[in-house]
C-alpha cells in the first residue's frame, strides 16, 4: 500500500505541479508554461526514447517546476518537427531533440529549414554505429565481408537499415565507395524491424545502432564486426559470447575508412536569450548526472560526449558540411520538388 | 510442464495487491483513453509511459499492458456509438456495431464486442503461453514479400464485398490510395503530391480521415434527417449483457476463425488492422447470415473484434522474443522495456523469467478484469446515447475537433476534418462506398512500401511474390479471395449442371 | 421564412452526382499531375515515387469517366435532398467551419464554449443555465483531462495567455 501511495503521490505531482521542485534561486529565467519537448521521429525509435527518458527523469527528480510534454512530430522524415521549432519565435516553451535528419531531410527533401534557423542548447550524446552481419554467415572480420561483397555480382548484397536517404544509406554508400562494389539497400521504418530482417536473412548486413540490434547479438543471432567510430566503444561489460562494446574494432583499423556518428542534441527555437539557453544548459546537465541516464547511455554504448555553446554549434557546422557532402556525392540532392 | 509452473509464479506476481490496483488503474486509464478520439492506444502508452518509472518493471509494463487492453475495449465505444473509431482496427466494427446502434440494439453490440474482444485475446495468451518458441520463429520468416502478400490478402478478402456499382468502389478505394500515398515517400526519401505545403507533409492520417467520413459525415446525415438520434430507446439494464450472452455460442465457427485469423497477423507482425478488416471479409462471404452484414448484424461486431483483439495481444510476442513490435503502440511497450534495461529479444525468456511470466499472467487477468469492468458499464455507454441530440452533437464535434487537433498537433487537421466529414456527407449521398476507401488510407503505404521493398530485393522480378511456399500460398489465397464469387458461380453451376445430368 | 415553397423541391440527384463526380476525377488529375513530378519512371531504385500515385490517379479518372457516364444516362428524377434538410445541414456545417476557422486564433477552450452554447440554444432552445452549465463545464474538463491529466497541450488563444494557463 506503501508504493502504491508513493506511486500516486508521484502521478499526482507530475500531473498538477511539482511543487518539491529545486532549482537554484540564481536561475534568471524559468518556464512559466509546461514545455513542450519536439521529437522529430514516431514514437518508439531511439530519439522518442531518449526523450522518453529525459521526461521520465526530470518529472522522478522533480527537475523542472513546470511539467516537460514530449510530442512527436515525424511527418516528412521529421520536417514537421522542425518547422514547428523554426516558426517557434519568442517561444522559449518549446525545444527539440535531433538525431542526423537536422542535416538530411532538408537536404533530401528540400524543405525550407537549416539547423541555423534553430538555437543550440546542447549536444547530450552521440549514436554510434555497427556493422552487423547474421551470425550464421561465414564473415568473422570485416576482412572476410568485404572480400564477400566484392565476389559477389554487383547489387545482391543487401543492405538493411532504416529510412531513405538517411544516416544508415549514407553509411551504406560510404562502405560502397570504400569497396568498390554495389550494395542494394532496402529502407525499412525502424531499426528493430531492420535487426529482425538480419535474423531472418531477408538482408545480408545493417549498419544498426547498437541499442537497436544488442537483443539479437545477446541472443547470438547476429555478429558485430565493427564500429564507424575514431575509437572503440567505452563500455567493456561483456555483453555476448565473451565480448563486450569494447571490444568490437574500429572500421578503420579494419581497413574501411569511414567514421559516423550521429547526434542526439538539444536545440529551441530562434531568437532564444541567454538565459534561457543557460536554463536549459543547467537542466541537461542535471539530467546527465543521473543514474538512470547512466543506464540508458550504458545500455545503447553511447558516446557520451556533451558540449554547449560555441563549441557545440561549430559541432554541428562542420558535421552540416559533410553531410552535404556525402549526400551530393550520394546523389541525395532534392531535385526541386 | 515448465511453462505451467512458470505460469502460476506468474499470477502469483501478477496477484499482489500494487499490482492488481496498478491492473485496475491501467484498465480505467485505457478505456479512457480509447474513447478519446486522437488519444489512440500509442499515445496514451506514450504519455503515461514516464509516470511508470518509479514503479518496479514488472508492476510498470503491467500498468502499460493494462493501459493498452483498455485502450482495445474503449476502442470500440465510439465505434459502435457514434461511428468514430478512434483505433484503425476498430474501423470495421462500425460497419455493423453502429448500425446496431442506430436500431436501439448498442447494448447488444458493446456486449458483444467487449466479450469477443475477451475472447480473441484470451485465445492468443493461451497460445503465447504455450507455443511461444515456436511461434516466435515464424515471424522471421516475414520478409517484405510475405509481408505484401498478407496486406494483398487483406485487399482481396474485402474488395468486391460491397453492393454500391463497382466503379463506384474502385473510384473511393483509388481516392483512398492516393491519399495514403502523399506525404513523404518512405522508399526514396522524396516527397510527392505535397505541391509545396508544409501542411501536407504528414500526409493524411488514417484518424482525420475517418473522424471526418465517419463521424462529422454521420452528424451531418442526421441534421438532414431532422433532430433526432434512432438510439434514443435503447433498453438499458444489465440484463441485455446477459441475454447477448445466451446468444453468442452460436457464432463460435465466427470466433474460433476470426482467433485464429487474429493470432497469425499478429505473430508475422502486420498488425491487428489487416485482421480485423480480413476477418470481417470472411465471415461476410462464409457466414450464411452474409447479406445482412452492413446493416446490423451481431456476427459483423464479433468477427473483427475478435480478430483485433487477438492480433493485438498476440504482436506482443513478436515484441518480447524478437524486439520487433507488431503494432506502434507495441512499440512504445518496447521503448520502455528498455528505458527499464529489460532487453527484448531471444535471451529475456531466459533470463527475465519472473518478468515474462508475470506479464503473461496479467495479460490473463488484465484481460479478465477488463471484461468485468467494460461489461458493467454497458447500460452507462448505451445511455449516452439517451442524451439528446442537440447536447450530444456539438460535445461530439469538439471532441472530433480535439481529436484531430492531437493527433499532429495541427490546427490544420481541424480544418481537414470538416473538409472529410462534407466530402463524407456527399459521397454517402453520392452511393460511393466509404469503407474501401479508409482501408487504403489504412494500408495503402504499408502495402505499397511492402511492395517496393521486395522488388528492390528481387532487383525488380515480380516473381519474388512466388519465391517460396509461404509467400506463394498467402498469395493465392488472396487471389482466391478476390474471385471468390467468380468462383463460388461455377461451383453452383457446376452442380445444377451435374444435378440435371 | 419560405418552407412552404421550399417543401419537395431540391437539387435533383442526378445535378449533384454528376457534380461530385467530376471534382472526383479533378482529384485524379491533380494526383496524376504531382506525380509526374515526382517521378513516373522505373528507376534504379525501382520505381520511383510518383509510379503507384500515378496509376492511381488514371485510375481515378477512368471510373469518373465511367461513373459519370452512367450517372447522365440514367435519370429517374429523384431529388438530392430538399432545400430544407439541406438548411439544416448547413446549420452545423456553416458554424462548424466558423469553429474551426477561428480555432487557431482564440484557443480551442473559448471557441469550443461559443459553439456549443450556439448550438444548444439555436437547435436545442434549452434554458441558459443549462447551457451555461455545458458549454462551461465540457472545456474545464477537457482541460484537466488533457492538459493536467494526460499532459497533451491544445491550442490556446488570448484568454488563455492572460489566464497564464
């Protein structure tokens, strides 16, 4: 009777008003209203559970006075969401959280929107990637994958991964350009039907997040060969057969020269205050120092890297670029529409 | 058996009293939420989702499952009511439920529904329980072929059902198509037929739609028809729940079908949405109460909310053996597994038993007392429709405006709305069929993204659609389904010929 | 009020059909014009985003072409409706687009309050107070239950802000 007391009293003070809430007296701004949380993507996907997970923190640790709403707004590959932000002037009730189609669906779509129309707050982490192959397959190294890729005709091999023209077919055309040879790439809508494809043998690879295919690697259906990052991952808890994220190599050190990593940050809308932006600031990084934010980081290997500021939106500039360039040279370009 | 004993482990979690309060709060909370229009089952998981964190996993997901059965009863409140279904899969329910309604038989009708709703998920849970490895596997099997050829099944066992001019139904169905079809495309990433609006980016939702043929349109109707509501003397005691009761053993063929129907679309995962309207297809053709079914016939209740419900709870296998969730409001079940670091997938059978059983278990218990509960509000639902007209309408158009409003965010859904509930109003006047059309708004995408998904695979050979056994029977039996009549013909033909002879 | 005139005549059926018919096959071809744009071809992708929306839209077109065909063959006079049930349902219809139009700028809570006040008094005629008590008590409920309960923000308009909801 004891928890469930607890349990409604916490309903309870998540729904009319966290009256416990602790912040600094030195906070010069603070929301007035409920913020609302934009998730450019359909519920489920990694970045809806991300900010799941931060809504869930802050109302447990009782971090905001006003009540944190997450809202999904995925049409157009997130453009929806984006916009809504963009026309979001003097709001400073409303921020979002993105993952690679801040770069790719206005590049891909043509919509009018830059990440320069938005405010960043904050990078929170970064998404790595891994190639995965079906662990009934013969490759053991990523060696072995390519010589397979290369002796087989053109085109049957099939890449899985999630959405079109998207950070996985950006990896998938980058591994093309490293080999040499053809893939056939098949957009599915997320990244757990894509592990599952890998298990049935409907694709021969993916390039899936680690929190999206770790299930099928604990279950020993699916082998990771290597990571698109400048270095291994930092978790060396064993995870499956003896290994651990640690100990999958970098693609590089395998011979396949591509590094990617996507971006899980936090940006509002434009003409923010510094104030405002600070709140935020300090917010995020509560919410960094929490156990439960540990566990999910540690659960999805997630780089943890957190910048703010200049140095976050130089960030964010210079991964523009590439993704302007890698999606040209794809081809990815909207063709005027 | 071990999985008996693990059972009972299991109804021993499930029954501790947090947890059985936690059942019951779950199940209030999701009639509440299926009722709501544009509050649909993933959004209320969704929303209440974060209030489940201070709660140990198993009383949480329990609460979350709970929410969810509550959301497939409420579903079919407003289905059979008021014509609005605020679920995909419930939208085949109006095609009789309301028409019961309007005759004064709504109690009948929620009775039926809520019980078969029971016994469709109650039929999967048993399956779960006791085939689960098995069952699991299959679903790997389901590539993008197999997943058209489920989709293609759907089509077929349902086109060529209505008795509106043929053209007419190819024209609403094509319509629906092309609605389905704008926004972006999943495939190649391009955005179609939005002619340059950020508004239509989203595409047209199923839910906006369908508030607005169904709902406002059937308003609409109404004011024409004068100021008056055909429910208003609905008989209203528990008695009815009863006397349904009595009633139903007889469609047992219907149920034990539309079970069995309901737990494969739920295993491959396509969902409870093809089952539903499928299941409805089929008894229609088989039933030999068949040509009544449109105008309020019980069987026409029974058979979709059977298939729904058992196609719902089945996809929560799918979902914990695989990780692969069989339906969005699955999804958001499988995002909070994982914010509570349970992993689903192959291992958490074997290593999260306690969990596992203790949601199988409650799945048999929250089912139960979700029965017990929707069933003794019968007389409360089937009196709204006492309230007169006049208050009950404009309540009913805010709370379609609302909505519509939630599903995006977008107050230009609120106009689009109303633009659907006079395109309703005419094409209902006009003779053109509606269903058809909201189930290609429904399904047209997923099937035409199945499609292309295959061909990308096959490098554009048509033949991978007959590449295997699977694929090629589902197949055929669609084609079957679609020249049903043609042939059901030749077969009487064929014996009035032999019988002259 | 002309109700006596207006009894038994209409627009026939047949004028109305034949209207909706063709803004159906207009609909095709706006659909077969945006996706010629997107692309009718087979690509390298296989088929291109605008392949399956532009048989679509053919398809559309062609049973316009057939509906409305049959539509002007047979005409067996019958009227669409009568003038007056059309005036009733364009009572609802006509405050219900004002509702919505004015949606987005005065909050859903405040228009929500007008319509359904408008509604009970010029088609129901029920006291004020029972109006009051509706038309007051649906929004505030709406509310807890939306925005308190289920954290799902609706549109607001002036009041609301001055309210600092």
């Amino acid at each position: 009777m004891k928890r469930l007391g607890s349990c409604l009293t916490l309903a309870a003070a998540a729904s009319i008003l966290c009256l416990g809430a602790s912040l600094p007296a030195s906070a010069a701004w603070e929301p007035t209203r409920p913020v609302e949380l934009i998730v450019p993507a359909g519920t489920g996907g990694g970045a809806d559970q991300m900010a799941r997970t931060i809504q869930g923190i802050i109302t447990k640790h009782s971090l905001m006075k006003q009540p944190l709403v997450v809202i999904n707004k995925s049409g157009g590959a997130g453009g929806e969401g984006f916009l809504d932000v963009k026309s979001a002037n003097n709001n400073p009730h409303k921020i979002i959280i993105t993952l690679s189609n801040l770069f790719t669906t206005p590049l891909a779509t043509g919509i009018p929107f830059n990440w320069k129309d938005l405010t960043p707050v904050a990078m929170l982490a970064l998404d790595e990637f891994v190639l995965w192959v079906n662990a009934d397959k013969p490759y053991k190294t990523v060696k072995d994958y390519i010589d397979a890729v290369k002796a087989a005709p053109a085109g049957t091999i099939k890449m899985g991964g999630t959405g079109s023209k998207q950070e996985d077919q950006i990896i998938t055309v980058a591994v093309e350009k490293a080999i040499g040879s053809k893939f056939t790439y098949i957009p599915y809508k997320g990244g757990g039907e894509v592990a599952v494809q890998l298990v049935g043998q409907h694709v021969d690879s993916t390039v899936n997040n680690p929190i999206e295919a770790v299930a099928q690697w604990r279950g020993g259906k699916v082998r990771p060969l290597c990571v698109f990052d400048s270095k291994p991952m930092a978790y060396d808890e064993q995870v499956a057969d003896g290994k651990g994220w640690k100990d999958i190599p970098t693609c590089k050190s395998q011979g396949l020269d591509i590094e990617y990593v996507m971006l899980r940050g936090i940006f509002m809308g434009p003409k923010a205050t510094k104030d405002q932006i600070d709140y935020y600031v300090e917010l995020f990084k509560k919410v960094r120092a929490t156990p439960e934010w540990q566990d999910l980081m540690k659960s999805g290997a997630f780089n943890t890297t957190f910048m703010t500021g200049g140095e976050y939106a130089s960030w964010v500039g210079t991964e523009e670029k590439r993704h302007e360039t890698l999606m040209k040279e794809a081809g990815f370009l909207a063709q005027g529409n | 058996m071990e999985e008996i004993a693990n059972l009972f482990q299991g109804f021993a979690v499930a029954l501790q009293p947090f947890n059985i309060a936690v059942m019951v709060l779950g199940i209030v909370l999701g009639v509440i939420i299926g009722v709501l229009p544009g509050l649909g089952g993933a959004n209320g998981v969704a929303i209440l989702l974060p209030l489940t964190f201070s709660m140990p996993p198993t009383s949480a997901i329990i609460m979350l499952s709970c929410i969810y059965w509550g959301a497939l009863f409420g579903g079919a409140i407003t289905s059979i009511l008021f014509n609005i279904p605020g679920e995909p899969w419930s939208v085949a329910t109006t095609f009789d439920g309301y028409p019961m309604a309007q005759q004064g038989k709504a109690a009948e009708a929620l009775t039926a529904a809520f019980t078969s709703s029971f016994v469709g998920a109650l039929f999967a849970v048993v399956m779960i329980t006791l085939v689960a490895p098995l069952v699991a596997g299959f679903a790997l099997r389901f590539g993008p072929a197999e997943k058209f050829a489920v989709y293609f099944l759907a089509f077929c066992s349902f086109v060529g059902l209505s008795k509106e001019p043929p053209f007419k139904t190819i024209a609403a169905m094509m319509i629906g198509f092309a609605l389905a079809a704008v926004g972006l495309d999943s495939i190649t990433g391009q955005l179609r037929l939005t002619f340059g609006s950020t508004e239509l980016l989203n595409g047209f939702d199923f839910l906006i739609a369908v508030i607005g043929l169904f709902g406002l349109g059937e308003i609409f109707l109404t004011m024409e028809e004068g100021l008056r509501f055909q429910g208003g003397k609905a008989k209203i005691d528990l008695r009815v729940v009863l006397r349904t009761w009595m009633s139903l053993p007889q469609y047992w063929m219907t149920s034990l079908r539309s079970c069995v129907i309901g737990c494969w679309m739920g295993v491959t995962p396509a969902g409870a949405t093809p089952a539903s309207f499928m299941s409805y297809g089929i008894a229609k053709r088989v039933s030999k109460n068949g040509n009544n079914f449109g105008k309020g016939e019980i069987e026409g209740v029974i058979a979709p909310e059977t298939a729904a419900h058992a196609a719902g709870t089945a996809a929560l296998l799918p979902m914990l053996s695989l990780g692969v969730p069989g339906s969005p409001t699955a999804a958001v079940l499988l995002g909070g597994l994982l914010i509570w670091g349970l992993q689903p997938g192959p291992m958490l059978f074997v290593e999260q038993k306690e969990f596992v059983w203790g949601l199988i278990a409650s799945m048999y218990l929250g089912n139960l007392v979700g029965l017990i509960i929707v069933l003794t509000c019968v007389p409360i639902f089937a009196a709204i429709l006492r309230v007169p007209f006049s208050i009950i309408a404009p309540l009913i158009l805010v709370l379609c405006a609302i909505g519509a409003y939630s599903v995006h965010n977008s107050t230009f859904d609120v106009v689009m709305m109303l633009v659907f509930g006079i395109i309703g109003y005419a094409l209902k006047k006009c003779n053109y069929p509606l269903a058809p059309l909201v189930l290609a708004i429904v399904l047209g995408d997923k099937a035409e993204e199945a499609f292309r998904q295959s061909l990308l695979g096959s490098q554009g050979s048509l033949g991978i659609f007959f590449s295997n056994t699977l694929v090629s029977s589902i197949m055929i039996l669609g084609l079957i389904a679609l020249f049903w009549s043609v042939i059901q013909n030749g077969f009487t033909r064929l014996r009035t010929r032999t019988a002259a002879a | 009020m002309t109700t006596q005139q207006s009894h038994n005549v209409g627009p026939s059926h047949k004028s109305v059909e034949a209207g909706v018919t063709t803004v159906i096959g207009l609909f095709g071809a706006i659909v077969v014009y945006g996706s010629v744009k997107a692309g009718i071809n087979w690509g390298a992708e296989g088929p291109k985003a605008g392949f399956f929306p532009f048989y679509i839209g053919l398809f559309i077109i062609i049973s316009s072409l057939v509906n409305i065909w049959n539509t002007l063959r047979e005409d067996d006079g019958s009227l669409f409706a009568e003038w007056g049930q059309l005036r009733q349902v364009f009572s609802v219809v006509i405050p219900t687009g004002i509702y919505v139009g004015v949606l987005p700028f005065i909050g859903l809570y405040v228009s929500s309050m007008i319509f359904i006040a408008w509604f009970m008094r010029w088609l129901g005629k029920y006291e004020w107070p029972i109006i009051a008590a509706i038309s007051l008590g649906m929004p505030v409920v709406t509310y807890l239950i939306f925005e308190r309960w289920f954290l799902v923000p609706l549109p607001k308009g002036p009041l609301e802000d001055l309210l600092g909801l």
